[in-house]
C-alpha cells in the first residue's frame, strides 16, 4: 500500500510543476480501465494508446503525435519515464527525448543508456528538481 501512496504523492507533486501525459502500448479498453482503477487518471491531461494510432513504442511517431496532442515544440523540456527500456526508453530516445527509466533495482543489461535512471517512483520528484 505504501507504493501505491508514494505514486500518488508523487504523481500529485509532479502535476503542479508539469503537463503529465501517458503513451501506451496496449488495448484502448484495457488501458483506460487500468488508468481508471489506480485513481490517477485525473492527473493527466491525455492518454496516446497505441492501438488508437497503429503505432506502438519504441516508434518515434508515437511520442512525436503526443508532443503535438500537448502542444510541445521544445523537446528539452520534455522528461519520458518508464520502466521498460525497450519501449520507453529507446522510444524516447528515438523522438529525441531525455528519458528516465524506473528500473526497480533491475540491472541494465542492455545497450540502451537512459539519460536517468531511478530506483523508485518518488526519486523522479529530485530527477525533475535538478
């Protein structure tokens, strides 16, 4: 349960300094539902869902349509967070973004270098501050 705060905590703290966004890849249903049931959804200003646009992550397209559905020119002031380094990290760096990958004490066993890289939600609050 105490994650679960701390997300929302976060989430909350983060809403005030930012435009929060989230792109997806998945089921348009699914993924609303699961939005739905964390209590956040309300944080956000929009959800880009891969099915809705036939183009998923890592593809730069996806992040590139919602930079336009926020209405972002500058991409230095952009920060994609995720936890898969495959879909969000590399899709970020494809669409020029600083990335932030949420490893959860997962190594990195890759060749894909996030611009940050954070062990628990809560640390994005300094990533962000810096």
């Amino acid at each position: 349960m105490r994650s679960r705060i701390c997300v929302s905590e976060t989430i909350h703290t983060l809403e005030k300094q930012a435009k929060l966004a989230i792109i997806t890849n998945g089921f348009t249903a699914l993924q609303h539902l699961r939005l739905q049931r964390t209590g956040l959804a309300q944080y956000f200003q929009f959800i880009t869902i891969s099915q809705e646009l036939g183009i998923a992550k890592p593809d730069a397209r996806i992040f590139e349509h919602s930079l336009q559905q926020a209405d972002i020119e500058d991409k230095s002031q952009v920060l994609m967070v995720g936890d898969n380094l495959h879909s969000d990290i590399l899709g970020g760096k494809n669409a020029g973004l600083d990335t932030c990958w949420l490893s959860y004490d997962k190594a990195n066993d890759s060749d894909i270098a996030p611009t940050y890289s954070i062990k628990k939600f809560n640390e994005l609050l300094d990533v962000v501050a810096a």
